[in-house]
C-alpha cells in the first residue's frame, strides 16, 4: 500500500483498539479494511490477545482451583448418598 491519501482523528480509545487489532506487518488501513469487510464480523482472532499472558495464566489457576473444589464436593456427596 502506498502512502495515506487522507487523514482522519480517532479518539485515544479507538486508536488503541486498532492497535490491539493490528496484526504483524499490518497498517492502520489494512486492519479498518479487515475490520469493515464483509467478512470481518466474522474474524476467528477478533477475541484473542485481550488477557496479559500474567492474567490469563490466573484465570487459568482460578478455574483449576474452582474445579478442584467442585470435584472434592461432588466425591463428599456422593459418600454421604
């Protein structure tokens, strides 16, 4: 893609949506074409990389905790039966 014909202001916020939708070696342009396409409601990646890699892996050790809870409870019912 050659140089912008146009400018446009986007807020902060919507600059760093852009942002967080850019993938490697993709311009401003090539994500609000992607974004605006047809297809781009339907985009697989659109919900991926919202989570630090630090707040995903304490989800991760929340769930495995709740998971665990959930089966020693399930394992004292089902004794108590």
């Amino acid at each position: 893609m050659g140089a912008a014909d146009e400018q446009i202001r986007v807020s902060e916020t919507v600059k760093q949506e852009i942002e967080r939708r850019r993938r490697e070696g993709e311009s401003y342009n090539d994500v609000l074409e992607r974004m605006f396409s047809p297809a781009g409601d339907r985009d697989f990646l659109a919900g991926f990389g919202r989570w630090s890699d630090e707040r995903a892996d304490r989800a991760r050790e929340v769930r495995e905790k709740y998971k665990k809870k959930s089966k020693e409870r399930m394992r004292r019912r089902s004794e108590n039966a």
